[in-house]
C-alpha cells in the first residue's frame, strides 16, 4: 500500500450495525466505521491526501457524506469522482484494460439496476486484488459493487425480482472467482441503469482452460513449406506480380515460406512453446473464447441442475455478454489495431476489387466466420466464369434472333394466322403476328445455347464443391485445424430448465432422484406442433401463389374490355409484371414471417446443445423460405399452360374463371421475367436495402435516445465513452444463418432455373461483390464482436448446397424439356421437316378450331373485331383437326413429343450426373501439397518428442550414474564417523530420494 492511501478495512470494531451492500449504490462499498483489523484482506483504497482525518479516526460517515450533498457543497457527480483520481481513464485505455492499466479485459457482463439518489453522489470504480478474489468472496461483494445504510430515511426499495437478480449475480460472479478469473465492477457510466462488470483471464487460467479445450499453439519448432520448383515456380512468380494490386496489404496475407509447429496446449511441455511474450501467446480471440467457456461451464446456484450464462441472460439476470473490441477504427490519432486494419483493408467499397485477408479475419474473429467469407470469397470468385459463359450466351441469343425461323414466321404477317380468344366473350380472335416482340425476346433465352449452358452449371455447381473442399482443407492445415474434432457440447439452457422441471415433478410424484433427460415422449406435442405447423405454412404459400393466380385471370379479362388496340395488345406483359411484383412483395414479407415462426417452431423442440439448435432451424427455416421463394416460380416453369383444356372444353377454376395459357412462343420468356424480377428484388431490397437500412435505423434511434439521457447529465456527456459502452450500443451478434441463407437461396436462383435465365450468375456476382464489403462492415463497425468457435467446416450449409446442386439437374432437364420449345423443334426438325428446316414448324405446333363448336355463351361478343369472319381459329397443341374422325382427340404427334422429352429428361440427367460424379471423383479432397505437409507435420512432431524422450533418457542416466558414485563414496567411509559426517550422510540419502 502506497504511503498516500489508507485501507477502509482500518477502522476500530464498535459500529452497532454490519456491512451492508446494494446494488443500487452505484460503485462505492459503504463500510461501518468500525469493522476490525483486516490486515490480510487489502479492500478499496482512497488517496489519503485527500483525507483530513488522522490516521487512528480514518473512516466514513455517510450522514455526514449525504448532508455535505443537501447543503450543496457537492455540485456535480464527477467533483468527487476527479478527486479520488485523475484522469482514471488515461490507464486503462478507456476500458480496454482494468483500472491498474495492467490486466486487459477479457469478456464484459451488462446488467440493468435502478439507481438510487444516493449512488449518484458517490459513484467510484474499484480495481479488484485478484491475491484476495476467493478469501472474500462470501465476506464482501465485488469491488464497484456498492451498498447504502438505512438512516431511517426514506429511499427507494427494489423489489423482489430486482434483489432475486442482484443475488444472483453475487453467486455467479463469486463462482467465476473461484474459477480463476478476475472481475471489476463499473457502474459509474453514461448510460443510465446499466452496469458492467469486466473479466479478465489470469495467465494459470488461461494455461489450465487451453489445456482443457485442447487449442493447438504454436511451438518454437519452425520448419520450412514446401515450394513448388521449375515452371511452376516460375508461373506462380508471375501470377503473384500480376495480382500484387489486388492483394490486401496485411502482414497475414502474405505468402509464408516456413510455419511453426503446433500442439495441442499442455502445462506439462510449456517448454515446447514459444513464450517469450506471454501477452501475445494467446491473443485476444482466444482469450475470450476461453473465458467464454468458463462462463458457459460456471453456475450461479447449487440446485440439483444449475444453469451457467445463457440462463442469466434469458432470465434477465444480464442483459448482454460480449468480448471487447480492439479499438475505434476511426477518428484521428487512433491507435492500428486489427480492427482498423479490417476497415480499411476489407470493410470498404473501395477495395471491393481485392481478395479477403482471411486470415486476420480468422484472427478476429474466429474460425467459423472467417470460413463463413472465405466460402463466400470462393462462392464469388467461381461466379465470375458462370457470368462469362452466361453473357456469351444471351449474346448468342442477341446474335441469331434474326435468322431464329420460328419467330420470323409468327412475325409474318403474310402468313395470317388467326387465334382463338385468350378469355371467354370479353376476349375476340387475334392476330399472330401480334405476338412478335415476345417470340423475338424468347429466342433470347430459348436456343440452344441454353442447353449447352445447363450442361456447364450443372459441371459447374460440381466443380464449386471441390474447389471449396480444397479450399477448406488448406484453411484448415493454415489455422491448425487438422485432427479437430468437435467435443460435446454444453446443455442449453432451456434444455436443462425443462429437465430440471420434469424431474422435478417425477421427485414429487415417485420420490426418485436419478438424472432425467427429454425421450421423444416429451417432445411429441412439439414435433406435432412442428408438423402441423410447416404443412400449414407452405398451405399458406400455396394459398397465396393461388390467389395471385386468380389475379392474373381476372386482371387479364378486365383488360381485355379494354378499347384501345394498344392496350389488348400489352394485356400479358402487364399482368405478368404486376403479379411478379406482387409475388416478390408477399415473398419478402413471408420470409420474415418464416424466419420467426421457424425459431419458435426449434425452441418448443427444446434441442440439447447449440449445434442441434442451430441445425434443426437451418432446416426448417430452409424449407420454409426455399418453399416461398420458388413455388411462383415452379407454378409459371410447370404448370402454367399444362391444364388449359382446348376451345369449347377450357378448364374453369370456380366455374367462372378459365385458366390461363402460354404466349405461342411458350411460357419461357415468362418464366425468365418471373425468375430475373424476384431474384434482383430479394437481392436489392431484403439482402442490401434492408441490411444497409435497418442498422442504420436502429443506430439513430438509439443515437437519439442516448442524446436525450445525455442531455439530462451534462457532466457525464463530456466524459469520453468507455470501450465496453462504446460496444453496448452495438447491435448483438445474431449469428450467420441469415447470412447463408440469403446465399443459398441466390445459389438455387443461378443453378436451378438458370436454363431460362442465363444473366443469373452475372447478377448474383454483382450482388455478392457488394455483399461482402456490406457483410464485412457489419460486423466490423456495427455488431458486437462474436464470440470466436472453433469449426472445420461450414456444417450443415454444406450438405443442402449439394442437395440444391443435384436437384438442379433435375429441374434444367425438366425446364428444358418441358418449358422450352428445345424437344419440340428437334422433334419436328428430324421427324416432321420435309426440307430438313425449320421452315414450318410454328404451324406444326398449332390446332385448328371450329368457332361453331364454342360453347353456348363463351363465343367472343365482338366475332368481326378483325375485320372478317373467322371459321377456323388456331390454338397451340397437339390435337386432331375438326375434320377428322376423332376430332379435337390429342394425336400422336403429342405423344411422340412426350416420348422425345422424357427420354431426354432421363439421358439428360444421368449423363450429367456421371459427369458431375466423375468431376468429384477426379479431384481430390485434399490438395496433394497441403497431404504431404500435414505427414511433414505428424513426422517433425515425432522427432520432437523422441529428441525429448532421448533427452530425458540422457539425463536420468547422468543422474545415476552421480548417485552411485555418491553411494559408493558414502559406503566408504568408517562407521566410527563424526556427527558432521553422519550429517554428510543423511545428504547423500536425502540426494537419493531427490533424484
């Protein structure tokens, strides 16, 4: 204790009244004035210049304190706050390290207490003697934690929830104590109610903890990566000098030719590891996760199943856990810390050219994120030669649309063909020709380029997976995750709560004590629930598709009325456009609607660890939102046009209204319209407008709501913000589900559909440029930093985009055989064709009608709209003509074009996944120099400890052959020896059991 601080504990014992504490005391411990000797138990200390008291009378009175307020003396809060020490900031770095500027903070606790009047005078931040954490433990509270008396004056009393709470909190913290950690209480802050206890992670707790956890370190062993030689060194120098500008300049980034050894952590062979700066042996990622770990272990009560954290913060108990920041990332004369480093060199749209350095995010924060943008890095780099072969593609189309002969046929007028209404009595015959622009526009997605196209997705999806497999082991031999296997986890905590109710209840009832665990039993009404549940919300998706169906053929009848020519003739691209918008409107609201009611449907599930979780509403959430996103699509891809019926025999929904048909071009062109407007709105406005608008919202409102706290306190509001408050009003870490799924559901938008979409890759790579940079500057500048997990993988993600890539096949071979006219024309071309052209093949494809045969009151209103009587309209399908004997039966071109397209269906889809399979096959799993590094690797770990072993060996025969030589020395002396040489011998024994 330094000469100018005096020790509270230092007061003579004849207070009538103990020690009493309350939270609401807001940072100061309020001791009787005499509580006894305590001279083994250093408490709070204040400067003594600042005291005129004597030594022997050194104490607090806290009516005096309190009557020293009400006359006024004491102005402002800070008045006695700067006295006690100044600039009690400038050590500890504006939160990031304890109040002795020493021990960094490693992970903050944030709970809300009411505060009291008299708190708000004397308000202290106490820095804890961690030599004293588990002898007072039960004797004092937390230092910060503070207490008032009853003078018998009136003050606000907590309730019982709130004291419930703060004893809670009391046992928790005493608990991580006694597991090693280090805790600093702070309630002297600018927000209001809100306190915060810091926890820092002793060097013995972070040896025994890694130990635990198994974490891989570094040693002091180095060895040297193997290099390629020859050309291919030579051709690696040269890609290295032509991507050096988009490089990011971090030291991580950089190719490393040697790599240290790495082990898993043992305080027996702490000689293997490099510890000459023990600050940065385990850095601030891994420290966190290791007092995160503690805190998940750690419990605050002895019932027979006590809950750890996650039960505190969902009973209120804590309001939030978080581990610190590095620093700002903006402003002047801030400090470069990796944070910073991030912003500039990866959250910025400027450097949205550059790779990902991502390896310091992985430094950050943490394995799983940093698989997370690395997968997306890889993700958008194999975009870029979909995108390419993509746009040669719709150049293809672009290129021969004027030698397409099908089209320049339906935009003949010579050729006069005329149509059958579209709709009942309000619809007239039409024009072929009319439909000219849509034929035209078709050609553009419908060629045979298409084909060639799916062929390569499908390759390409195969490819994707391998090259990220690839990817995955080289990060993980890079981030020494080779041989990590993942342990079971912690419990949640509902979980343990719904164990602990049931056992409970069969204790009360069978007086049994035995351990309890959910059976399938517990959870049948929640599995029917679920069950109900998801059936009921693709009904609703369904419903919905529906009713915007009912949209269109009401719409397109109304529009039909219409007078002018312009507007019957824009009647189909109106309609589809209004009701793609409005299919993407009631998308994006049911995806929220989904996301919610799939969490809910996992927590009445009640999963036993965070992994089952997590999967369990990955797949339900999945299904739900792949349902909503794609039905319209299916809808307009399959079935559209399927039941129409034929003139004089239409299909009716509810007996009135007729369903709706395919342009003569067929429903492809629709289908791209579809597909193109809710890709790009759900990328535009839900994954960026949202992402971008949102927290920025939230950030102002909570901006504005500090402002107003602020302006109430105007001495605290001139005070600098603490890093740990700083980082409260940041958004929590909701985890990376959202993330994923917005891309895997933009996966199955560039591979499932994409034979009627060919600009669909070249989109989402737009897309995902921005994405990156936005999902980087999130979590970055606007969340709280994660917690860092350890992961291999990306998990479950990995197994649907297979599911989504083999399912792709499928649906391209139906789209190309079913939806496009690709089957047809290669029918007509080599079984129909008498010139062996395509010359024809339009009139092929059309039926004719008798107008006579309409049904009573469905012939149009207006038969000479035209201007001639029409006898015999066309319609497209493979029907006999009114003048056969089977009349208006399907012919046996119909059933020779079905045969043709599911043959093709078949060959189509077995060729490609043999094709896809044999991609897999042929390229290996495990780059073949990251296999032979990790040999080098198990080899150099054995040389290490047999040069140990072998050193040991060394040393123990030394050892004895010293104590033989020393016994036979001893034997030789005369049993007639003095006390000195019998002292002599007892060394020479006592030499032995030391050995």
């Amino acid at each position: 204790m330094n000469k100018d601080e005096i020790d509270l504990h230092r007061i003579p014992p004849e207070a009538p009244w103990g020690p009493h504490t309350d939270s609401a005391s807001n940072g100061v411990e309020f001791l009787p004035e005499e509580l006894g000797e305590a001279p083994n138990k250093p408490g709070m200390r204040v400067n003594e210049k600042y005291s005129s008291l004597p030594d022997e009378e050194k104490g607090i009175h806290i009516i005096n304190i309190r009557t020293i307020e009400d006359i006024g003396y004491v102005q402002h809060e800070s008045t006695l706050l700067n006295s006690l020490c100044q600039d009690p900031d400038a050590n500890c770095k504006y939160g990031v390290y304890f109040r002795d500027g020493k021990r960094k903070v490693d992970y903050i606790l944030v709970y809300h207490y009411k505060k009291s009047s008299v708190s708000r005078t004397l308000t202290r931040r106490i820095h804890h003697n961690d030599s004293s954490a588990r002898s007072i433990k039960q004797d004092l509270p937390l230092p910060g934690k503070g207490g008032h008396l009853d003078m018998g004056e009136s003050e606000p009393h907590m309730d019982y929830h709130e004291d419930d709470k703060r004893f809670r909190r009391e046992e928790y913290e005493g608990n991580l104590m006694e597991a090693g950690l280090e805790l600093e209480r702070d309630e002297d802050t600018k927000i209001h109610g809100v306190g915060f206890v810091k926890i820092h992670a002793p060097w013995n707790v972070l040896c025994r903890e890694a130990e635990f956890l198994k974490l891989k370190m570094p040693t002091k062993k180095v060895y040297q990566i193997n290099q390629p030689h020859g050309l291919l060194k030579k051709i690696n120098s040269v890609i290295q000098k032509i991507t050096e500008p988009i490089q990011p300049k971090v030291a991580e980034h950089k190719p490393q030719t040697v790599k240290r050894l790495s082990y898993p952590f043992s305080r027996e062979k702490q000689h293997l590891f490099d510890l000459s700066d023990k600050e940065s042996f385990f850095d601030s990622k891994t420290r966190s996760t290791i007092v995160y770990e503690i805190l998940k272990r750690t419990t605050c009560t002895k019932a027979k199943y006590s809950m750890g954290i996650t039960s505190l913060l969902a009973n209120g108990v804590y309001s939030a856990a978080y581990p610190l920041h590095d620093g700002d990332y903006e402003g002047e004369n801030v400090e470069l810390n990796d944070r910073k480093l991030l912003c500039e060199e990866w959250a910025s749209y400027g450097v949205f050219y550059k790779y990902q350095p991502i390896d310091l995010v992985r430094k950050y924060f943490g394995e799983k994120i940093g698989l997370y943008f690395a997968w997306l890095g890889v993700y958008t780099q194999m975009l870029i030669p979909a995108s390419i072969v993509g746009v040669i593609v719709f150049l293809y189309g672009c290129a021969t649309v004027d030698e397409n002969i099908p089209s320049m046929e339906m935009c003949d007028d010579r050729n006069n063909i005329t149509m059958c209404p579209l709709c009942d009595k309000t619809c007239s015959y039409w024009k072929m020709s009319s439909a000219c622009a849509t034929a035209r526009a078709s050609h553009l997605f419908d060629n045979p380029a298409t084909v060639f196209f799916s062929v390569f997705m499908a390759l390409w999806a195969a490819t994707f997976m391998e090259h990220w497999k690839r990817k995955q082991m080289r990060l993980n031999y890079r981030w020494d995750l080779t041989g990590f296997e993942e342990e079971e986890a912690h419990p949640r905590a509902e979980y343990e709560a719904k164990v602990l109710e049931k056992s409970l209840r069969k204790e009360y009832i069978h007086k049994k004590t035995d351990k309890e665990k959910l059976t399938w039993k517990d959870r049948f009404p929640a599995y029917f629930t679920n069950f109900v549940g998801i059936i009921f919300m693709i009904g609703l998706t369904f419903a919905i598709v529906f009713g915007v169906i009912i949209y269109r053929i009401s719409t397109a009848a109304a529009l039909a009325i219409s007078s002018t020519p312009s507007g019957r003739s824009s009647v189909r691209v109106t309609v589809t456009a209004t009701a793609v918008i409005i299919n993407l409107v009631v998308i994006i609201i049911l995806d929220e609607v989904y996301g919610c009611i799939a969490r809910w449907l996992t927590q009445i599930e009640v999963p036993k660890t965070d992994k089952s979780f997590e999967e369990r509403l990955i797949f339900k959430a999945f299904l739900l939102k792949f349902v909503n996103a794609y039905t319209p699509i299916f809808y307009v891809a399959f079935f559209k046009g399927r039941f129409v019926g034929r003139p004089g025999d239409y299909v009716y929904i509810f007996h009135s209204f007729r369903m709706e048909e395919c342009a003569p071009g067929g429903c492809l062109m629709e289908l791209c319209i579809q597909l193109s407007i809710i890709m790009l709105g759900k990328q535009l406005i839900q994954n960026n407008l949202f992402e971008i608008g949102i927290p920025k919202m939230k950030k102002l409102i909570r901006y504005i709501k500090l402002k107003r706290q602020s302006s109430l306190d105007h001495e605290e509001h001139m005070k600098k913000k603490q890093r740990y408050e700083v980082d409260y009003n940041l958004e929590p870490f909701a985890g990376l589900t959202p993330e994923y799924m917005e891309m895997i559901i933009q996966f199955g938008f560039v591979t499932l559909f994409v034979a009627s979409f060919p600009l669909a890759p070249l989109f989402a790579l737009l897309n995902n440029i921005i994405e990156i940079r936005l999902d980087a500057k999130k979590f970055v500048t606007e969340l709280r930093r994660p917690v860092a997990v350890r992961a291999k993988d990306i998990g479950i993600w990995y197994n649907i985009l297979r599911g989504v890539g083999k399912l792709a096949v499928i649906i391209n071979a139906f789209v190309i055989s079913f939806t496009s006219d690709f089957i047809p024309r290669l029918v007509y071309l080599y079984m129909y064709s008498e010139n062996g052209t395509m010359h024809g093949f339009v009139n092929h494809t059309l039926s004719s009608f008798n107008v006579s045969d309409f049904q009573e009151g469905t012939a149009p209103n207006d038969p000479m709209e035209l201007g001639y009587e029409v006898q015999i309209c066309r319609y497209k399908d493979y029907r006999e003509p009114p003048w056969s004997e089977n009349k208006y039966e399907i012919s046996k071109d119909f059933w020779a074009v079905l045969a043709a397209r599911l043959a093709f269906v078949i060959v189509f889809q077995n060729l490609v996944m043999f094709m896809s399979d044999f991609v897999d096959w042929i390229i290996p799993d495990i780059p073949k120099d990251i296999s032979q590094q990790i040999h080098k690797e198990k080899v150099l770990m054995v040389e290490v400890f047999m040069k140990e072993e072998q050193g040991k060996l060394q040393m123990l025969e030394t050892w004895k052959d010293k104590d033989m030589k020393k016994g036979e020395n001893c034997n030789n002396h005369s049993p007639k020896l003095s006390r000195s040489h019998s002292g002599s011998m007892s060394s020479c024994h006592s030499y032995h059991i030391d050995v």
